[in-house]
C-alpha cells in the first residue's frame, strides 16, 4: 500500500498533537530514547501501536536473531521508503568516466511494512540495547573525549546558578557542579552546538532551548541519566497554537539526538576493539 508524503505527515501531525496534549510528551521522548534507530515519523507510529515497545524489528530479521513471532501477534505498521532505479544518460555516464550506464536511485514513495517488539517473540536473547559506560563520571569523560574533537571543552568556576554555556566552537561547564550536572550540561551545550543556534537568528531563543532540552533529555534516557528535572508540561499550550511548529523541532531534536547517540556509542565500540 503506497502512501504519500503528504498523508504520512497529516498522520504523524494528529498522532504528535494528541500526544502533546494528553501530557504524555515526555513519555513519548523517553520511549524515543530506546529506539533511535528508527525516523521520527515511524517512532511515533511505533508508540501509538505500543508505548511499551523496546527492541522492534521485521518477521525475517527476528529469525536471524534466532528468535521467533508468536502465533497470532499482530504487526506493528510502519512505513518504508521505496526507490525507482533510473539509468543515468549517456553524457553523465562519460562525465562520471564510466563506460556502463551506472542507475541513479530516487525515492518514488512510502509502503507500509510489518514489524513486531520483542515482546511479541520467544527465542534466545539478544545483546543489550544500550552500552554500560559505568558511572557519571566515566560518561562524562567520554562525551569529553568525543566532543573535544569539535568544540575547546573548559571547566572553571562560574556563578553557583550557572551551569554553562557555548559560543558554538567553546564549551564553558561549572567546575562547582556534580558530574551528573556537568555532564548534563554538557549533553544541553552540545547539542545546542550541533544544531548550530549559536548565531542563528531566525530562530526565537525559546525554540533554540526546546530544541537543545529535548535533546539533551533524549539522550541523558537513552545512557540513564536521571531526567527528572526535565519537564515539558509548557508544550501543551504551544501544542494548541502550533504543532507543525513543534513537529519540525520534535524532528530536530530527534535526528540530532541520534547523532549525538551514535557518536558515543560507536566512539565505545572503536575504544573496546582497540584494548
């Protein structure tokens, strides 16, 4: 069943604005957190079907893992993009120097296509989600390894109501703070930095935080970083004036979150098989 873009979204758009306002956004991040490797739109799919979802994959990919669906579960409906191969014409294939016509994909739509929890299996277990880095501290210190590659990372002695801040290529952290609130400071900076707010105007400052909160919430969730201090409860009424709005920064925050995610954790298995 093919579906296009525009009714995906109008989906998307009713299953977000009833998330919001039902006060269950900040459940819906920190279901998020546990499925990164999934879009935007089809984690949100995901948990109107199942907010208990954790580990969601297809029929066939379970069966590699060696596990198995159980009869009579019903499938969890997601979409998929689909491509057209379109060859490339003559003269582009002489300006690329090749002699065959190599095939250009496009993407020509959505499908939906079935996917199942690992609730709904039985079979061997399958290796942990999330990486165990340990205490705050060694978290800490890997963000600090991983993102001093980008950005100049200082600790020193700020005003006691201060976390920190950024100028985009300089990260200030106070040295007075836990190293649970450093690092959570951090992850906020950093993401503030990957979705380059510093400098950019066409953003209110209020949009630019929600972006970096959101984000920095996904990602303390996903490492288990105490998140109560997070709170969302304001998005209701902008929730009401404005859900595209808070689609494109659910989105944002979403795919950087992910970035982010994934440098850490890849940056961790690099380490593990260099020791």
């Amino acid at each position: 069943m093919y579906k296009e873009k525009s009714e995906l979204t109008g989906i998307i758009r009713e299953g977000l604005k009833n998330i919001i306002n039902s006060g269950t956004f900040q459940q819906y991040l920190s279901f998020v957190s546990k499925l990164h490797q999934y879009s935007f739109y089809n984690s949100l799919l995901i948990y109107q079907h199942n907010p208990e979802a954790s580990h969601v994959a297809g029929y066939r990919k379970w069966q590699e893992l060696g596990r198995q669906v159980r009869k009579g579960e019903k499938a969890i409906m997601i979409f998929a993009p689909t491509f057209k191969k379109i060859k490339s014409t003559e003269q582009e294939s002489q300006l690329l120097g090749n002699e065959k016509e190599p095939e250009k994909k496009y993407l020509s739509g959505f499908i939906t296509v079935p996917v199942f929890d690992i609730s709904q299996t039985e079979g061997e277990s399958v290796p942990s989600i999330v990486s165990d880095f340990g205490s705050h501290t060694e978290l800490f210190n890997r963000f600090i390894s991983m993102f001093s590659k980008d950005y100049e990372i200082i600790q020193q002695s700020l005003k006691s109501a201060l976390g920190g801040f950024t100028d985009g290529k300089i990260i200030v952290l106070n040295d007075s703070k836990s190293e649970e609130q450093k690092l959570k400071t951090l992850i906020h900076e950093v993401a503030h930095c990957q979705l380059s707010h510093v400098g950019n105007n066409d953003k209110p400052k209020s949009v630019k935080e929600v972006e970096a909160e959101m984000t920095a919430y996904i990602v303390s969730e996903h490492f288990g970083i105490d998140s109560s201090s997070y709170s969302f409860g304001y998005l209701t009424g902008w929730g009401k004036g404005s859900v595209d709005q808070i689609m494109d920064s659910v989105d944002i925050a979403y795919q950087t979150a992910k970035e982010i995610i994934s440098a850490i954790e890849l940056d961790d298995k690099i380490s593990m098989q260099a020791s």
